[in-house]
C-alpha cells in the first residue's frame, strides 16, 4: 500500500483508530514548503466574499444575532473552534462562543440532515467565559475550553446530555485539546506567551471526572525527544500550572490541536508555526514555520485552530493574516485553500469536516463588522481529497 493509500485507510479525528504503522508522522517531515496547491489557484470571489478553487461552493449557514434560517434558534456572537459529530440520520456542527459568561459565553449546535439542510438548533452550554476552541472525544462529546485566566475544560453533550465542568482538566488559560486513543490522553494548549503543551490522562477512559495531569517537558531546541511531567496542582492557584514544574517547555501563544494516528499537531501564534509530536517514537518537530518557508512569502500567518481531512491533509485557520484557510500536506508543501474577502478585522475559526469528508464548516468571528455579533458561519463543498 503507498503512502496515499495508508493516509486514506487512516481515520482522521479523535475517535480514530490507529494503525499499525505510523503514515502520518513518518509521511510529514518539516518545516512545509510553498507550493501549488493540489485544487489549483483561488477563483474570484463569490457572493460571500470568499475565493475557492474550481468545482467549490460556500453557502452561510448562520449568523451571529440572525434566527438560523429553518429554526427559531438565534445564533450566538464570536463562533470559535468547532466539530462535527455524526448523529445517525445526518450529523452535528458545533461552535463555542469566545464572549463573557454576561454576554451569551458558551457553545450551540446546528443540526443537519443526510442532505446538509439546518434541520435544528440549540444551546448547548451557557454561562461560561470565552468559549475559545476545544475539542471532540471519541464517545462524542465536545471539549469547551474557556480562554480565561483558571479557565476550565466543560465537557459537553451534543448528542444530549447535560455539560458539566472538569477541573481535573486543569485550571489555565486553555485553548483546544484533541484526544488520543491510542495512549488514552487528552492533549491541550494553553494561550500565554510561556505557554506549556499538556496531556490529561483520565483514571478511566471515557470519564473525564478524574485523572493526572501532565506538562510536556524538552530543551529549547525546535526539535528533540521530549517526556511528560505530572502537574502537582492542576486548580493552578496560588502558582499558575505552567509554573510548576521546572523543565517544561515553553510554547508561545498555544491555539488549535489535532491529533491523528500517533502524532499530534498544534499551533503557536506568537511565532506562526505548527508543531508536530510523534507520540510513538517520543520526538517533535517543527511542521511549519513562517520564517523558514521558500520560496516566496509564507503563505500562512496568524497561526490559530487546525484540523485534518481523510486525504490525510492538514488544514489551519488564520486570526487575521489574510484571512486564509491553508492546506498542509504529507508531501511537506503548504498552498492556500480559501481566501475570505472584505474581512480585514476578523479571524477564521472552528474549521471541521463532515465524517464523509466532502464538507467543510468554519467560521468568521467578527464577520465584516469587525465585531462579536457579526460572525458567520460558514460551509464549503466541492471536491475534497478523500
């Protein structure tokens, strides 16, 4: 079997399987290269202001403040990381909102049909703040994680179910987490400047009420072996969890997490760059870096929340930059896949794609007021690599 061919048997998301070798870390090397991407150029822009490749389409599917069309549900301001779950008949978008417990914080979900038609939506987490990014768990939850100082992970229920807190989590300023099945942990980012890399490991798989959090810890150097570190006090109080353990490595501006057979990805948007762990062989690596990219410009600025196709290709989101989707792929090379135009004073968030690969939601935070209520949210189809 070829490379193109392990990467397509590879389940990509957090409930994923692994397999027996490891295609995806041993297909990517680092840093990514310009090159062109695999869809062609971008055509111009369509009615929505976002320039595609040939053969793909956006549509709106919800606007901050606006009754999402078929519902009477009014979708919540400043949509961040998202997921996609499927539900059995049709499948499940959700979106955090990134504002105060005050002003609507939390996370709603946008249920679809078999034909991607909005059938539904609700609430599914209220009064919490700065509802960033997060991630889903393989038994179908989704991980809300607040961007606030002794923020906590809310594990939540878009299938049904009532959300509920997991402080075991940790207490910091998170981001977004992915989930490994494969060493049973839950991997998580942490927005500050000496930001830290964690992993949960729950008691039981599956119950996220108990556990041992852990500190990745390593040298200075953009590549190495690394271990892991428990944090002695995970409620991060009086001395903040990435001060505790001497050793851990600092990350600049921690934003998205993915994870995909035995390697995991994310983001530091101090420095725009994506790092890549092998959990395997205990080694990471840097999988972009804007300053080291020919030739040319670097295409992919404002690192901020990533996600992986079944093509086994990886795509990040842009705070601000050029406000651009890019693709990384397993061959090292780095093209842009969208361009959201008249947008200038937003970012792109919550990209996901739909279990069958062939749709891709995400949104526009600030849409093109440039403020919390008026974000968009979006979905792109077309002919994905699958």
């Amino acid at each position: 079997m070829d490379r193109r061919a392990m990467l397509r048997a590879t389940v990509v998301g957090a409930g994923a399987v692994a397999l027996p070798f490891t295609a995806w870390s041993a297909a990517y090397g680092a840093p990514a290269q310009n090159a062109v991407g695999p869809y062609g150029g971008l055509q111009p822009a369509d009615a929505n202001g976002i320039q595609l490749p040939a053969g793909f389409a956006s549509s709106i599917v919800a606007r901050s403040r606006q009754t999402v069309p078929g519902t009477s549900y009014t979708w919540h301001d400043a949509p961040d990381g998202g997921a996609v779950f499927p539900n059995g008949t049709g499948w499940i978008y959700v979106s955090n909102s990134e504002v105060s417990a005050g002003a609507g914080g939390g996370a709603s979900r946008l249920v679809f049909n078999s034909s991607g038609a909005v059938i539904g939506a609700s609430r599914i987490l209220s009064g919490t703040n700065n509802n960033c990014a997060g991630g889903k768990t393989p038994w179908n939850t989704w991980l809300s994680c607040e961007e606030v100082s002794l923020g906590r992970v809310f594990e939540t229920y878009p299938l049904g179910g009532t959300s509920v807190a997991r402080p075991a989590m940790g207490r910091f300023k998170h981001e977004a987490a992915a989930a490994d099945p494969v060493r049973r942990a839950i991997y998580l980012t942490e927005d500050e400047t000496d930001g830290k890399f964690y992993r949960f490991v729950p008691t039981t798989w599956g119950d996220l009420s108990a556990g041992t959090l852990q500190v990745f810890r390593a040298g200075t150097a953009t590549s190495g072996t690394f271990t892991w570190a428990t944090v002695p006090d995970p409620d991060g109080s009086p001395t903040p969890t990435r001060q505790q353990v001497s050793g851990a490595k600092t990350f600049n501006g921690g934003e998205g997490c993915h994870y995909a057979d035995d390697t995991v990805w994310f983001t530091t948007k101090g420095d725009n760059r994506v790092w890549q762990v092998n959990l395997a062989a205990g080694t990471y690596e840097l999988a972009y870096d804007d300053n080291l990219v020919s030739p040319g410009t670097a295409p992919l600025t404002g690192v901020d929340n990533i996600t992986g196709s079944t093509a086994g290709d990886l795509y990040v989101a842009e705070d601000g930059g050029n406000m651009e989707i890019c693709m990384i792929r397993p061959d090292d090379k780095i093209s842009v896949f969208l361009r959201i135009t008249g947008q200038s004073g937003s970012e792109i968030t919550g990209p996901a794609f739909t279990p069958a690969g062939d749709r891709l939601y995400f949104s526009s935070q600030r849409g093109t007021t440039g403020s919390s209520s008026g974000g968009i949210t979006y979905c792109v189809t077309g002919p994905f690599r699958r």
